[in-house]
C-alpha cells in the first residue's frame, strides 16, 4: 500500500514507522542461517549480529536467554547455526532487529550434506563434465594467479614456478581467501584476469583450513564464474584430502599451491634435456639414413653399367651377334630337314606312282568305260580295248580264241583318246 505525499502534504514520521512495521510485521517467522558474531548477554537477553558467511550482509538478533542456554552445544563467535526468528520493528526509534524463538547449531555432517546437494546440482547440469574442460598451454605467456594477501600459497606458486622457468610471468591479485568478502573478491579477480588478453592461465591458490574456511571455495557463484572463464583455471586449493566444489569445475585440479606451479609451468632442465634427447635421436635417424643411402650410391656405382658403360654395350652387341647366328642357323637347319623331306616324299611318290611301273615295261588295260581290266574272262570277244603303255596308248579289238588271230595296230592319236 502507498500513500500520496508532496512536500506540501507530508506524511509524519511516526506514520511511516507504523507503516514499515506493518510491512515487517507481515513477513512472520522464517528460518535464517547466518554466522554470530559479537555475542553478548544482558540480563535476560542475548545480543548477535547474524552475518552472511558470503556476502558483506548482517542483521541484529535478540534471543531471550532460556533459548539461547537451551541450544546444546552452546554457539560461540563465529558459530554457523540456523535461527527461526520474528522481524521486529521498532517505531518509537525506527530500529529493526530479529527475535530468536528457536537457534540450531549447523554441524560439519549438515555442511557437508549441504555441499553435496550443490554439488549434484551442478553435477547435473555439466559444469563437472570432463569434455568441457580444457588443456593447459605448454608455455604460458603470462600467469594469472589469485591469492591471499602476503600469503605462503602466493610464495610457494612464485617461487617454484620461477624455479622451473625463469622466464615465466605473473600478474597477482590478492584478495582475501576466507569470511565474507572472499567469494566477491575472487570472482571479480577472475572476472578481470579472463578479460585480460595477456592472461593465458588462471591459478586460484591458498592453503590449508577448516571445512568452514574453504567454504568460499564452494560457494555456487564462484563455482559457476570458473565455468563461464574462457580462460583454463587451476585450482590450487588446501592439500590432497581437501576438495572444495572449484577443484570438480577447474579445467585442472592440483593438490597443492607447489604442485600447481608443476602442472602449469614445464621445467627447463627437463626441456633442456628432452631437447638434447630428440636432437641425439634426429642425428642418429638422420646419420643411419645417409649410411644407407651412401651404401646403395656405392653399391649403384660399382655395377658393370656404370663401371664400364662402353663395355656393357660390347657385350649386349655379342649377344646380340650370337643370338642373330643362332638364329640362322636354327633357320638353316629347319629348311634344310624340309628340303629333304620333300625329297623323300617326291621320291615315293615317284616310287609308287603307276608310270615307273609302264616304264618297266607293263601295260594297263582298260575297258571302253575306263576300268582296268585284271581277269581275261571279263572280256567278251570283239570288245574295244584301250592298253596303256609308258610312251602311248593302243586301242584292239579281242577276237574269239578259236578263230584265226588278227590283230590291227592304230596309233592312239588315231583313236578316242579315253
């Protein structure tokens, strides 16, 4: 509710107090967590001031003391502890404080639990995934490194990091590491070094503690600007057995502020003597390589080719004579077998061919339709016949054996030629 005021119609003072107390008055009851601080007791009633472990924010309480003393154990300064409170505010001189109607101290197992449901929160949404987090360069140009002020953390990052490679820089921001301002100053450090182009890696150290004083190293806006950083961020938080939600979102986790200065910078001696390693390794590959090649030249050069070219050539020219003479002679020897097998075979042929055999001095005979005649009694008496001898033909007429012989002789040209 509003009211309308000018400066013509101001509204008293008393009844702006009444109404913000109207306004407190209906929050009614709510649990609170909070760290006391500035305890102190008058008469019936127990004064705090309960304070964000995180941010710069605190409110007063008042506890009656029979609920303070019935709080087992006790909470001393710098107690965490969980408060169910009234708001109360008073018109008459326009404080506001909190009435304590219950106080629960919070013990490491509630902390702990508490630090593991953000960190399944945050599990599931990715922030821990490893796919997400990237490689350190070799050789960073230039380190950002977060730390406390004058602290043993800042020395041990420095000193051993200069150690390994002198040439190595940093530029620092201290800030405080632990209480109230820590998560405010951490993040905007590593806000301004991921902005900072010369930064390529991001180191947030400091040293040991308590549950309760690394818990600004798990706080949920830290852990979430770590994984926003396009810069890689080392965590180099406490030793081994502290893990504080920054290691799990860090692109690499050390154990300690020393082991940090390991994983960042490379040592020289042991580059030094790597490169030494590899350049032994590159002359002997190298050396075995021009061994071999200068065995194969050797080897090239001392083939009769190359020896003695005009030599090589003498010699593929007598092959060549001597494959040309063989081949003549090949060539002879096959005309020559065939030379005398036609001779062979035109002498059989001579051989058995009927006109040797009319030169010897025989006769075919042949009837008129040109068959040889082989038996007398084939022939009838008075038929024509044709005798073939080696130089002519003669063509007669059989008579009966019983009449007188009479034979007539005819040149065959005379006769039909048969």
């Amino acid at each position: 509710m509003t009211s309308k005021t000018s400066p013509e119609s101001p509204l008293p003072i008393r009844t702006v107090l009444q109404m913000v107390g109207g306004w407190i008055g209906k929050l009614g009851t709510v649990w609170v967590e909070g760290q006391i601080t500035d305890l102190s007791a008058r008469g019936g009633t127990v004064f705090m001031t309960l304070r964000d472990p995180v941010a710069n924010v605190s409110a007063r309480v008042t506890a009656p003391r029979g609920v303070y003393e019935a709080t087992m154990p006790r909470p001393a300064d710098g107690a965490r502890v969980v408060v169910h409170v009234k708001p109360d505010f008073w018109v008459n001189k326009g404080s506001f404080a909190f009435t304590a109607l219950e106080i629960r101290p919070i013990g490491v197992g509630e902390l702990l639990a508490r630090l593991e449901r953000l960190r399944q929160l945050l599990a599931a949404e990715g922030l821990f995934n490893a796919d997400r987090k990237r490689r350190l360069p070799f050789l960073p140009g230039t380190v950002g490194l977060i730390c406390g002020r004058d602290s043993a953390a800042e020395r041990d990052v420095l000193e051993n990091s200069r150690r390994r490679w002198p040439a190595v820089r940093f530029k620092v921001e201290e800030v405080a590491v632990q209480g109230p301002y820590a998560v405010g100053e951490v993040t905007e450090a590593l806000r301004k070094f991921d902005a900072d182009a010369e930064i390529d890696v991001i180191v947030i150290a400091r040293g040991g503690g308590s549950l309760e004083d690394l818990l600004p190293f798990s706080d949920e806006t830290l852990v979430r600007s770590v994984a926003a950083c396009r810069t890689p961020v080392v965590s180099a938080i406490g030793h081994e057995q502290d893990s504080p939600l920054l290691d799990l979102v860090a692109d690499v986790r050390a154990s300690t502020p020393t082991d940090a200065a390991k994983k960042v910078v490379p040592d020289v001696g042991e580059q030094l003597t790597l490169v030494r390693q590899l350049r032994d390794r590159g002359r002997r590959v190298l050396g075995g390589w021009l061994d071999r090649e200068m065995s194969w030249l050797t080897s090239a050069r001392s083939r009769p080719s190359l020896a003695d070219p005009v030599r090589e050539l003498e010699r593929r020219a007598e092959q060549v004579e001597a494959l040309r003479d063989r081949t003549r002679r090949s060539l002879g020897g096959s005309l020559d077998r065939a030379e005398d097998s036609l001779s062979h075979l035109r002498a059989r042929l001579v051989a058995l061919s009927p006109a040797a055999t009319l030169e010897r001095g025989y006769a075919i005979v042949q009837d008129p339709s040109g068959e040889v005649v082989r038996l007398a009694k084939d022939v009838a008496p008075g038929s024509l016949l044709t005798i073939r001898l080696s130089d002519d033909r003669l063509t007669v007429r059989t008579e009966d054996p019983a009449k007188p012989r009479k034979t007539t002789r005819k040149k065959a040209s005379d006769e039909t030629a048969s």
